[in-house]
C-alpha cells in the first residue's frame, strides 16, 4: 500500500481506496484514461443538461420581470403628466423584456425537445 495523488482533487490517498475521500472520485476498474467510470460521465452530463436548464429557466424569469417593471411603471407613473419620452421608456423596457421571455421560452421549449428525443 502506498500513498498516490487523487487524479480529481490531487489530494494525497490510499492506493487501496476505490473512491477519493475528499471528492468521492471513483478510482475503479473500468474507467476511463481519466480514471472516470462511465456512469460518472452520465452523471456529468446529466448535470450539465440540469445546469443549462435552470439557466434558461433564470433567463425567462429575468424577462418577466423585466416585462412587468415596464408595464407598472407605465401605469403608475403615466398618469402623472410626465415627458412622453418617459412613456417611451417604460413601454420600451416593457417590449424589450416580453421580447427577451418569448426568446427564451422558445429556446426552453427547443432545450426540452432535445431532451425527449
């Protein structure tokens, strides 16, 4: 038995062990040149789909709210008289954030439809 360096953390490990007990790596036979296991890679991938998904789920939420600033500050600061170029503002801020959810709920539905097939 020796001491080696995990290939994931670089922390120093039993060579006996077959999963690092810092990072829990796996360190078993049937992995990769990377000392990943095949299940680890899907893992990893599942991951990363998780990742992006919750991404672009943030993105929407950013343009409804976005939307919504615009149309309250429209409703509530139009009545009181102020430069038109303010109500430009707001319905631009509006347009801009409805555009921006309609984009991404397109690409969601696109990230979705990736998923199933």
């Amino acid at each position: 038995m020796s001491i080696i360096s995990c290939p994931s953390c670089k922390k120093r490990i039993s060579s006996k062990a077959k999963v690092c007990s810092h990072c829990n790596y796996s360190l078993v036979e049937g992995a990769t040149e990377d000392g990943v296991t095949e299940e680890q890679l899907a893992s990893r991938a599942k991951l990363a789909r998780m990742k992006q998904r919750y991404s672009l789920q943030m993105q929407a939420m950013g343009g409804i709210i976005l939307f919504l600033t615009g149309i309250l500050l429209w409703y509530f600061l139009g009545n009181r008289g102020l430069s038109q170029v303010s109500h430009f503002i707001e319905l631009g801020i509006a347009v801009i954030g409805g555009a921006w959810y309609l984009v991404t709920r397109i690409r969601l539905l696109m990230f979705k439809k990736t998923d199933l097939s």
